[in-house]
C-alpha cells in the first residue's frame, strides 16, 4: 500500500486540473488524457479503460519494489473515480511522478532490453486473463486499431480466432495453404509484454534506474506476441532493443504478419467469433 495519502483536497484539485486540459487540448492531434501536476502525474479516462491500468501497473509496482534490481515502475498512489453520467465513469490514476535524465536511443536499448527481461520473468496472478489485470482487452499491435476485438477467455480461444484470420487471409489474399503455417499458441504461457515500443515508454530515472511506463499498453498474451512485437525489420528502436534480447524463435510469426495485414482492413474484426473462439450463435 503507498505511503502517499491523497487528500479529498488534491482529489478536486486533480479533477479541476483534467478538466481544464481537456477544455484545452481535446481538439489536438495525438491528444492524450494525462495531466502533470506539482505533486503527481495522473491519468484520467473512462473507467472501462483506466481500470485495467491501475491493476496491472500496481502489480508490477509492488513486485518492483521488493527488488533492487527491477526496473523503476511509477509507484500509484491512488485511484478515484466519479460518475458525469448515470451510465458514464471518469476514472483517474494518481501515480508517482518521476524526473528524467537525458539519454540517447542507443544508450537506452541495452537498458529496456534488461527491464522487459525482467517483465517477461514476472508470474501473472492467480486466475489472471489474456490482457490487462482487472479486465479490459488486450493490446497489441497485430490486433486491428492495436486492441483485441474480443475478450479471449483462454490462449485456446485466442489460438481459434487467430486460425479463422489464418483461413481469411488464405481466401481473400488467395495463398496456398501450406504456404501459411497455422498458429500453434496453445502451448504456450502467458507472459506480461510492453506492445507499445515506442521510445517515449520508457526512460531513465535522476538515480540511474531504467523506467517503464504506459500501463494501458502492458498485459499478459502468449510468448509468440511477444516474439512478434520484438521483431520488426526496420531500424525502430524496438528492432534496437530486439538487438538485445535472445528471444525464443516462434514459428507463428510470419503467419502472424500477414493475419495482422487482414485484421487491419476489416470492418468487423471479430470474425463472427465468440469470447472463446466459436462462431457466435445466431438469436
């Protein structure tokens, strides 16, 4: 449990605060609901999507904080909400706020590749789902718009829609079958992984520690997720970290690349499919 109260007095002047960022910079482009403030930094949004934030950011947080050689995950001090509608919640996550040191990309890859090593290592929790802690879907580049189209009820359901995606690409793109191998995940553990490896998600902290953030993009999916948000070919700076990592070899992923292609152009992702990878039934 953080050692920081949140008075009901910060609380309002949190909630003047978001609401004065967003009166002024909704219209922008790449707007993003976060505010830094003297004490805090906090992110705001709708409970559905914060939620899973707070969860999954905590642990990994308490986990970190019981070993000196984890990474630094910002410590959250509080999480609130309120309702703007009877059927509408704003929710807002307090959390530390950290003071950076400049650092180059090239002297930063090395140090993220050890931090996600460290993710990678850590045990999801008992009963934990595919995506974030506390519910929410996952998120991950292959999926269209990056988030899962459905709530995976287990790695075999998730294995299942991924197949149907296999079947379509082989109808639409006219591939031969045995040129796109199927997707064999269901062996597979899941593992927390950053999807986003966009170089602003991490850092380093004024005491030297390598940092992680933006737990709206951490969750747990199978190993071969993993494998693929770490395998691009261009010269981004996941492709500097991948330079780092030793990363098991997936045999899904070049199947995985081309079931992205397609998900990306639908309109309706979700394949006719269930939570569990069946065929929705008709009403």
């Amino acid at each position: 449990m953080s050692s920081i109260i949140v008075s009901p007095e910060q609380e309002a002047a949190i909630v003047s605060a978001c609401r004065e960022h967003e009166r002024q910079h909704k219209w922008e482009k790449n707007y993003r609901r976060c505010v830094v403030t003297e004490d805090f930094f906090v992110k705001f949004g709708s409970y559905n999507s914060i939620y899973p934030q707070y969860m999954t950011q905590k642990y990994i947080s308490q986990l970190a904080a019981m070993n000196p050689d984890a990474p630094h995950i910002p410590e959250v001090y509080h999480f609130f909400t309120e309702y703007l509608t009877p059927d509408y919640r704003m929710a807002y996550l307090v959390m530390e706020r950290l003071e950076l040191t400049p650092i180059s990309d090239q002297d930063l890859s090395p140090r993220v590749s050890r931090a996600l090593q460290w993710l990678y290592s850590l045990p999801a929790p008992a009963e934990a789902a595919i995506g974030g802690l506390g519910g929410g879907r996952a998120r991950h580049v292959l999926f269209k718009d990056r988030r899962a189209p459905l709530d995976f009820s287990s790695i075999e359901a998730l294995e299942r829609y991924m197949n149907k995606a296999r079947r379509f690409v082989i109808a639409r793109m006219q591939i031969r079958f045995h040129t796109l191998d199927p997707i064999n995940i269901k062996h597979e553990s899941l593992v927390f992984t950053q999807s986003d490896m966009d170089v602003s998600n991490f850092g380093v902290d004024k005491d030297g520690k390598t940092c992680l953030f933006d737990f709206e993009t951490v969750g747990l999916l199978p190993q071969s997720f993993v494998t693929y948000t770490m395998s691009p070919a261009d010269g981004s700076f996941a492709a500097k970290v991948a330079g780092h990592l030793n990363l098991p070899l997936s045999p899904n992923i070049p199947s995985m690349g081309k079931i992205s292609e397609l998900l990306w152009i639908l309109s309706d992702p979700k394949l006719g499919l269930d939570n569990s990878g069946m065929p929705k039934r008709k009403r």
